[in-house]
C-alpha cells in the first residue's frame, strides 16, 4: 500500500495537486480515497482540463470507469474515480514488482 500512496503522490504531484499518506496502511484505502474525492472534485470545478491530464497519466479509460460504475453502483461519479486512480495505480505498483524479478 506504500507503494501504491506513493504513485498516487507521484501521479497527482507532477500537476501541482498534493497528496499525502500517514503511512497507516490499515486505514489506507480509505484515506487515500477520501482525500482523492476531495481533490477531483475541486478540480472537477475549478481545472477539469488539469484533472483530465491527471487521469490521462494514471492510465484511466472511460471504458474502465464504466466498468467500475456498474460494479460499484453505490458509489457516486466522484468516488468511482477515487477509486480507480487506487486501483489502476495499484496495478502499476504489481505489474512493476512482477516484472522486476
């Protein structure tokens, strides 16, 4: 989960939006998830086309937002993306440890 808080801060940090992890990777998923809804949707309003290039660079297709909407349908637009900025950068950090040995 380390790994994966810290791709998220790599991620959203390369345009200019902080992320922060305490490191409590038990409660992790929902910290990390809670403070990615809250950054969405102020750029959600305020940036689209930076949240956008945000998206763009974690790897997120609509086909996969899609996906999760019907899979998660009680989750609201805003934490489905949260979501799966978590779980696609989660898949970055595996295939990267499985390719490395």
């Amino acid at each position: 989960m380390r790994e994966t808080a810290e791709q998220i801060m790599k991620d959203f940090g390369m345009f200019g939006i902080e992320i922060t992890f305490s490191g409590n990777v038990e409660n992790a998923y929902q910290e990390l998830h809670e403070q990615l809804i809250n950054q969405i949707s102020v750029y959600f309003d305020r940036d689209y086309s930076r949240l956008m290039s945000v998206l763009f660079q974690v790897d997120i297709t609509e086909h996969e937002i899609a996906n999760a909407h019907r899979e998660l349908p009680h989750y609201n637009d805003l934490e489905v993306l949260a979501h799966q900025v978590i779980f696609r950068d989660l898949k970055k950090v595996l295939f990267r440890r499985y390719y490395k040995s």
